[in-house]
C-alpha cells in the first residue's frame, strides 16, 4: 500500500507554508520519476517519495540532527499512518544522512541522489539571465559547485556522494536530472512565461 498522488500533495500543502520548499518538492519528484522510469520502477511510488521527502521540514526542523526525532523521521511516522510503504519510509529516512538508515535500495539511493542536486540546479537557474533551466550547461554546474559561496546551503559533498551511490559519472547524473526538471520548469518558478 502507498499514497496516491493526490493525498500526497495535500499533505505537502498542509505541512509546508513556504512556496520555495513545495517548488524544491516538486523538482525532487520530477527527478524520482525519471529515475523510476529509467530504472523500469513505479514511476508513481517513486514521485510520491520525492514529494513528501521534505514536507514535514518546516514544522519539526532538526537543527539538532535526531536520528528518531523531527525531521524526517516525525513526517515518515505520519507517513506511516497514511499508508506510505515500508521502502518508502526507508527512503525518505536515509536521504538525511543523520539517521543512519541505509540507502540500501535504488529508490533510497535515487532521493539522496537527486535531492541536493535538485535545488543547486534551480538555484543555478536562478542566477542567470534568462531564469531558465534550457541553456545551463553541466559544465556552467560544475563550475558553481566549485564556488563554495553560491548556493551555500546545498552540500557539494551530497550531490557528489549522490552520483557515487548510483554509480554514475557526476556529469551524467546532472545532464539526466537538468533533463527530468527541463520540460516542467514553468512549474519551478522559472523559465520565460
């Protein structure tokens, strides 16, 4: 058993306020879904993951790195309850590197994957001039992940690890991932009208 699309998007909208987080949620599930897809999983369980992985960030943050208390592992109870399956759970767990739960299958690994690349690829939209994710390069990305003062919250040695784990060259991982987001960046705040 797992969550429907829809219950999920609710549960993002009732737990997250801020409108950069449920955009950072939406790159993060467009990117599981192309990674379910090339991985010939469920491209619907994977998304759904990739939505909720953060929504309960606001209201239980974890400045203090639990293992067992508030985020994620508060959202992934509550996930429970509604049903969300036990590798979906375990997912959602192991993309903190905190909780100490392995990223053992290629869902877990595939969120902990995308998911900091996904917001340094919005924020290297962001700062161009045409706000747009259809003429960034991967060379232009991995100029700015070198530069440790731009997007300073993102951890470069994630979104390296995060290639690691899926046994893919860096650069591969960010054209496939800039290729999932492209298509959909008017649903990202960016893009042209």
């Amino acid at each position: 058993m797992t969550i429907s699309r829809d219950r999920a998007l609710a549960l993002m909208h009732e737990y997250t306020a801020s409108e950069a987080l449920r955009k950072h949620m939406y790159a993060v599930e467009l990117a599981m879904r192309a990674m379910a897809a090339r991985a010939g999983e469920d491209a619907d369980a994977w998304g759904v993951v990739g939505l909720l992985h953060d929504f309960d960030y606001e209201r239980f943050p974890n400045d203090a790195h639990s293992a067992t208390e508030e985020h994620p592992a508060e959202g992934v109870r509550i996930l429970a309850r509604e049903g969300l399956d036990e590798a979906g759970q375990r997912a959602i767990l192991g993309h903190a590197n905190y909780t100490g739960v392995p990223r053992d299958t290629p869902m877990a690994r595939a969120l902990f994957g995308v998911d900091e690349l996904c917001g340094f690829l919005v924020a290297c939209a962001l700062v161009r001039p045409s706000r747009s994710l259809a003429d960034l390069e991967v060379s232009s990305v991995k100029k700015k992940l070198k530069d440790k003062g731009f997007a300073r919250g993102v951890s470069r040695e994630d979104v390296t690890r995060g290639a690691e784990e899926l046994a893919v060259p860096l650069d591969e991982h960010i054209a496939f991932v800039l290729g999932a987001l492209r298509p959909h960046e008017q649903v990202l705040g960016l893009g042209g009208t």
